[in-house]
C-alpha cells in the first residue's frame, strides 16, 4: 500500500466514524424532536422530565429498549424474525455516506506511525464518504431494499394484523418508488450527469434546481413521504387499524431498530432534497464558498447543508402532526393516478424545453436558462395544482363530496 | 493477487453459494432471499467490471422491485407446506442436459468483444470510437466526459437504437401476454 492510499484510507474512515456518529447521535435526538413539536402543535408542554428540558429522554429511552424483555411469537420464523429489523436498519444507514455534506477541505499532512508505516495526503478532500458516480441512483437502489425488513418483519411475525401491515409496506413502497425515480430524470436531464458532486456544482453556476424544477422537487418530496411510511402515508403502521401494523410483535431493542430506519430514512430523504433540489451545502448568492479549501469555508458550508436538512426534518415533523391519514385506496390512487402521470409529462414537458431553450434558442447564461425555466414551471404548477386540481388540493379543507371513510387522527 | 481480484472472488463465491441455495432451499420465502442475495453479488461483480450504471440498476429493478412483488406473491399464497417435490432421475438429467447446453453456449462469448457486437449489427468494418459500447480505457473517458449514465445512453440511444427498440417491442409483447392470459380466467 502506498502512504497516499494510506491517507485516503485514514481520512475515510474517519468520515465514516464522524457521519455514522452524527446520524445516530440526530437520530436520538429527532425522536425527541418530533415529541416537542407535537406537544407545541397540540399545545402540550412533551417530555420535560430527564435531563434540563427533557433533553436525556432519548438516553432514557434508549436504555429502556435495551434492558426490556424482547419477546418472540410462538409461532414467528426465528431467524427472518431477527433479521428483519437489521435488514430495514442497514439500507437506511449505508446512505448516508453518499451524500456530500459540505464543501471539499484542503487537508495536507505527512506523518509516520510505528507499526503502521508513512500517511501522506496532499490537496482537497471531498466531504463525503464515498463519491460514487452513480450517485442518485444509488440511493433509489438501496432504499428500495429498505422495503424488505419491513415486509420481512411483517411476515415472519405469524400475526395478521403485521401480515398487512408489510403488505402494504411493499404495495406503497413499489409504487412511489417510481414516481421517485421518474421525477429525478429531470434533474438528469438539467445538470446531465448523476452524481451528486456534479449536480451540486451544476446548480452553484445558476439557479437552484427547485425555481426551475419545481414540479419534480413536489413529486420527489410527496414520494419522499410515502417511502419513508410518515404520515399522512403511514398506511403499513396504521394504529387504528393495524394495532401497529409490521412492528406490532416487535419489543425492546428491534422495535428501537426500526424507529431509527425510520428516522435515519427521513434524514436521508431530508439530505437529498436539499443536495439536488437545494444545492446541497452551497450557499445561496454568494461564490467564495464554491471552491471549498480552507476550514472556515468548510464549517459554512457544513452549516449550511444541516440548516437546510434541518428545515426539511421540521417540514415531515410538522406535515406529521397536521395532516390526518389518507385511506388506503386514496394512497394508490394518489401514487398511480396522478404522481407517475404528472412525473412521467413533466420529463417530457422538461425535455423540449431544455432543448428548445439550449439548442434552439442558444441561451447560455445560467441565470437566464433558469430564468425561463422557472417561468414554464409557474405557468406548469398553476395549471396542475388549479386547472386540472380543480381547487381540490389549494381548498383542501372544504368538503367537495362527503368522505367515504372516517378519517383517524395521527 | 490483487485486491480486484480478491473481492471478485468473494462476490462471485457468494454469488454460486447463494444460487444453489436459491434453488435446493424448500421454503420458498428463503428461496426468494437466497436469490435477492444472487442479484446483489452480481451487482458487485458488475461494478468491478466498471459497469456501476448495470450494477445499480440490478439492484434497483431486479432486487428492488421485481423480487419484492415475488415476495408479495409468495406471501399472499402463503406456499408453506404444500411444496410437491419434483426430484428424481429424470429431472437431474434434464437439469444437467440444459445447463451443459447453457454453458457450452455461454463458453462461446468468452472472447466476444464490444467491437465484434458492433461489426455484427452494422455490418461495416469502419466504426466510430464515439458511439461503440466502450471498454478499457475509452470507457474510463467517456465516464469523466459524460457521467456513467451518458457513457451507456450515448450508444444505447444512437448506434443500438434500432436492437434497443426491438428490445423494448419484445417486453412490450411479454406484458400484453401476460394481461391475455390473465383477463382470460376472470
């Protein structure tokens, strides 16, 4: 091995550490996020009791789940039984390492360590764990495996109501995939390549991809929703009607498990949005910080990403304690009626555009080819979300026709 | 040994391992495991040949999607118990003689070239470097030139059009078969 493999081997494993840490660490702390912000939605006080204002609640309930007795049904499959909270854990935390969470630092260093032997690295380091090229879909790819603890602890728990619980799990989950997928294309086809460190430069130069793709960046958030099984798509762990639904046999530590998939998903969900909708740890408006290098600029950028990450976390928190559950069917209808249809318009609709705009007219100054782009979309949003939404969505509150169900609080 | 070549075998052991348990394995629950962890090995095995656009797109559509709809299937027959066993004699021979078929034929594309793939489908001995399936080292720039997604759809949309088309028009036909033979019994 040579002392630059060396150091690259070093540093990455120390972003490993460092972002494993700070996801699990943002994990425990969004779980008693999310109980604050609901007790304030609902004008309770939440947890105030461990710790100055509650803040040792997640410690007091991590040490909880791991001292309680973990329960097994009589007749679950042992070994799928165990392994499924490992298998909805595992994708959701191999992605946060291909997210870029802050501009590249300039790291320079050469030492020797006994036993070890010579390190040396020399110029930037990007700041992120593993900067694939296949970026984005990368993340389509694993957190579509996501679906299998969940349908897996579904099935294996020998219980009817955890039976339909991860059947719905793999309905949904299959289905906004698509919707996903279909609405990241247009982001391909603007910045014309996949990786995350392309898009992010890409969207410094110009405008931030969501003025000029707006509609993608809805499809992609209302699908970040269904995927992460938040409200109002938590179909798969409906307690009124499920009991729990895929966790309902699981205690103690599994049950823990899947909780932090579930938070861990929403953080990477969260990230993505703000790499490829957002411009990732750029910072708006200004071109000091495009470069990256000295630490200062480093701790901006980093700054910046988690602010935006952060306002997105509140966003799915706050949609949570708002909004009531959809019915069943109204999920897949909403997923194949109109998301896979608008996504799969808006690529086309996106694609003449860009050709027209790039080609035809020969725009190329980044500002304006954002510009025009952004104007088509607000031609594109009024016509979707009032025309042909026909003020179902905008006055949503107002009852067009009686509902067929009961709908549940959250 | 590299370090290449070290990981290529683990997938690729993992990968046979996981296929003869896909297949000798009763519940079909655990089959469907054993294959998912097939598709993943050949994943690794396709971004060692610096194929990582083929590889995630294995995990995305084959492990991602279609073996979860298998097992959305396989649960709502809930199979267990009922399994028939098939093995004796004649399937062995049967299953010997269609895999050594496979095999023999497979042993053929051992040498097959992108280049020769283009000579076949055009019919010319001149081609463009710029629109061939790519390898080596040209593969290598056209990944830092357009990304790992415009190296695959340059040819694929250009050169391949026609056999890509095809290709489409086949599944096409696959999926109205599958609607006729379903719609029939209802």
């Amino acid at each position: 091995m040579t002392p630059e493999f060396k150091g690259f081997m070093l540093l990455s494993v120390l972003k490993m550490l460092v972002v494993f840490g700070v996801v699990l660490v943002s994990v425990a702390l969004l779980t008693l996020l999310e109980r604050k912000l609901s007790a304030w939605i609902q004008n309770r006080i939440g947890p105030n009791r461990a710790g100055p204002g509650g803040l040792l609640q997640p410690a007091a309930d991590g040490l909880k789940n791991m001292l309680k007795e973990e329960v097994m049904p009589a007749k679950a499959n042992p070994i799928l039984f165990t392994m499924a909270p490992a298998m909805a854990f595992i994708p959701a935390m191999l992605l946060s390492g291909v997210i870029p969470f802050a501009a590249p630092w300039a790291i320079n260093f050469d030492f020797t360590l006994p036993l070890l032997g010579r390190f040396v690295h020399q110029g930037l380091m990007p700041m992120i764990v593993a900067d694939l090229p296949v970026g984005f879909l990368f993340v389509l790819a694993i957190s579509s495996l996501g679906v299998y603890g969940i349908v897996i602890a579904g099935w294996s728990s020998n219980n009817k109501y955890s039976m339909l619980g991860g059947l719905r799990a793999s309905a949904q989950m299959v289905s906004y995939e698509l919707a996903m997928g279909l609405a990241l294309i247009p982001v391909l086809l603007m910045s014309g390549n996949v990786s995350f460190t392309s898009i992010i430069a890409e969207q410094q130069t110009g405008m931030w991809y969501v003025l000029p793709l707006f509609l993608s960046f809805f499809v992609f958030l209302v699908s970040g929703f269904a995927e992460t099984n938040r409200l109002p798509f938590d179909m798969p762990e409906a307690e009124s009607e499920l009991v729990a639904g895929y966790h309902a046999e699981y205690s103690a530590m599994k049950f823990s498990m899947f909780f932090i998939a579930e938070y861990a998903g929403m953080i990477t969900i969260a990230a993505m949005t703000v790499t490829l909708f957002f411009g990732g740890w750029d910072i708006p408006l200004t071109a000091w910080d495009d470069a990256g290098g000295s630490s200062i600029v480093v701790a901006a950028t980093g700054l910046a990403f988690v602010l935006k990450t952060f306002f997105f976390l509140v966003l799915f928190m706050w949609v949570r304690w708002t909004l009531p559950r959809f019915r069943y069917d109204q999920v897949m209808a909403l997923g194949w009626k109109f998301m896979i249809e608008l996504a799969t318009v808006y690529i086309v609709v996106m694609a003449l555009a860009i050709h027209v705009v790039e080609r035809v007219l020969g725009l190329t100054n980044p500002w304006m080819i954002g510009a025009s782009y952004t104007a088509l979309n607000v031609v594109l949003a009024y016509l979707v979300f009032v025309v042909l939404d026909r003020g179902l969505i905008i006055s949503g509150s107002v009852p067009r026709r009686p509902a067929a169900g009961v709908m549940e609080e959250g | 040994m590299t370090v290449v070549q070290i990981v290529f075998y683990v997938f690729a052991v993992a990968a046979v391992i996981g296929a003869i348990m896909c297949i000798t394995q009763r519940n079909p629950i655990a089959s469907a495991f054993w294959l998912v962890s097939v598709l993943m090995s050949l994943a690794g095995v396709f971004v060692l040949l610096q194929a990582q656009f083929i590889g995630v797109m294995q995990v995305l559509v084959y492990a991602g999607a279609i073996m979860v709809l298998f097992l959305f299937v396989i649960m709502l027959l809930d199979l267990g118990g009922k399994t028939s066993d098939r093995r004796g004699a004649p399937s062995w021979v049967l299953a010997v003689v269609v895999g050594g078929a496979i095999t023999v034929s497979m042993a053929q594309l051992a040498d097959y070239t992108p280049d020769q793939l283009a000579h076949e489908i055009s019919g010319s001995t001149e081609l463009n470097a710029d629109v061939v399936l790519l390898e080596g080292q040209r593969l290598q720039e056209a990944i830092e030139a357009r990304g790992v997604v415009g190296a695959i759809a340059e040819p694929l949309f250009g050169f391949y059009l026609i056999p890509f088309q095809i290709t489409g028009l086949l599944l096409l036909t696959a999926v109205v078969g599958a609607v006729v033979l379903a719609k029939r019994r209802i």
